[in-house]
C-alpha cells in the first residue's frame, strides 16, 4: 500500500494506467476505488495515470478525530503532497461533492500545479451541511441511506459502511464561501449537476462565473444518484479532456 506523510495525516493513494495524470477525487463516506467500481478506470487508464486518493478521514488514509484537521486548505494540501510524491508538476483533476469542494480549495491554495478542473454536485459558496451529518449520528441511520442506494455496487457499498461515522461526522463541516476561488479559475473547467440536485442552480451560477467553463445537466438525477452515472458523465469527461486535457 501507498502513502505519503502529510503534516502528520497519512494520505493514502494509488496510481493506475498510462498516460497523462488525472487525479480523481471521490465524495463524502467514498474513496479512490470508487472509481474502480463506477467504471471510470477502465474507461480512461489507456490514456490517463490515474491518481486514485483516498481524502483524510476515508478509506485507508488516517482518520482524525480533530474538527480542525479538516480545515480546507489541509484538505487541498494532502492532494498536493500525492502529487509531490509522484513528482507530477501538473495534471487534471476530476471531482465529485466533496471531491469538487477540494477541487475549489486547489484552484485557491495551489492552482499552478492544476491544468483543469472537472468539479460535479458542488458550488463554491457557503453551505449548511447539517442534514448530512444527521445520517451520521448513528449506524442505522446511515446503513438505511446506504441499503437505499440500489445503484451502488456491493463492493462500494461494503466500503461506506465500514466508514468511521465519527470521523464522517466531524469533517462534514458547515462550509464558509470560498468564491474567491473562482478568481483563480483562469483555466479550463467542467461543472455539472443533477437536475434534481439541490444545488444545481449555484452550481450554474459557478459556471456562468468562470471565464473557460462549460456545464451539463444529469436529467432525473438528485445529487446522491449522479454518482453512480457514470454512464453519462464519463463520455463527458473524455470529451472535455480530448479538448482541454494536457498532452502527451
């Protein structure tokens, strides 16, 4: 197993594929092989090094029990740190929900090393998160939201299950604006959200804010569902990378 030393979080990684590097970030209760079960590496390993991150509190990377370990800009710098590690000096990066909100956080903290962003299901303005944390209070609650999912892949769902609902909870923090991030969006980006996301109208209104982005709407599909519609946003993908991606 990989993982680097980022001030004292063990973030762990792996790297799968070919080609020019593409981080993938995934959403809150996920990890980096989420994207192994929603068919995004068999879809782009032939041209893409795909730097698979599990975010501090997820996955096999450490979970702290600390409010303030999860501040954004350590968030931001434990991407930045796999990034050092593999001696990538620029990539693009793909992420969804709170992979998307890190994704803000980069463009702020480290936008040089970043060539485009492709952010899902997230906006970068101030945002009260309670309703998540509340499936986090206790196990059955969350284990009931996840059996509702009936898209998700088993393996998937054996991972959000095994989550530490503490650690979930305390990094599932109300979130400040972080609009000025936008200021730093000068490159390419991609936004897109589910028709029935409810966030799909500040998510737009991100979008029409950045001088190079483009956007796309997942019709019928709430937040939590656009996840698993890989379907329809991997053709995306592919699409904006070929335009926008860096070259070989």
């Amino acid at each position: 197993m990989t993982f680097v030393n980022s001030n004292g979080v063990r973030i762990y990684y792996e790297v799968i594929g070919q080609g020019t590097p593409l981080v993938l970030h995934h959403a809150t209760a996920g990890s980096g092989a989420d994207y192994i079960d929603l068919g995004f590496v068999d879809a782009l390993q032939n041209d893409h090094r795909l730097i698979l991150i599990d975010s501090r509190g997820h996955g096999k990377s450490d979970k702290p029990h600390d409010p303030d370990a999860y501040n954004l800009s350590s968030r931001a710098l434990d991407v930045v740190a796999v990034l050092n590690e593999l001696a990538v000096s620029r990539t693009d990066y793909y992420g969804y929900s709170l992979g998307g909100w890190i994704g803000f956080g980069l463009a702020k903290f480290s936008a040089d090393k970043f060539n485009s962003f492709m952010l899902g299901g997230v906006h970068s303005y101030a945002e009260n998160v309670q309703n998540i944390r509340d499936l986090m209070q206790n196990q059955d609650p969350f284990v009931t939201f996840i059996a509702q999912l009936c898209d998700m892949p088993k393996t998937m769902r054996s991972r959000h299950i095994a989550n530490d609902l503490t650690a979930l909870r305390i990094l599932t923090q109300d979130r400040e604006s972080n609009a000025d991030a936008l200021l730093s969006m000068t490159m390419p980006c991609m936004l897109f959200a589910g028709e029935l996301d409810p966030r799909l109208g500040q998510v737009k209104e991100c979008a029409e804010r950045l001088p190079r982005a483009n956007f796309f709407m997942l019709q019928g599909c709430g937040h939590t569902a656009a996840i698993f519609r890989s379907d329809l946003i991997i053709p995306h993908v592919k699409s904006f990378l070929r335009e926008n991606g860096l070259r070989r």
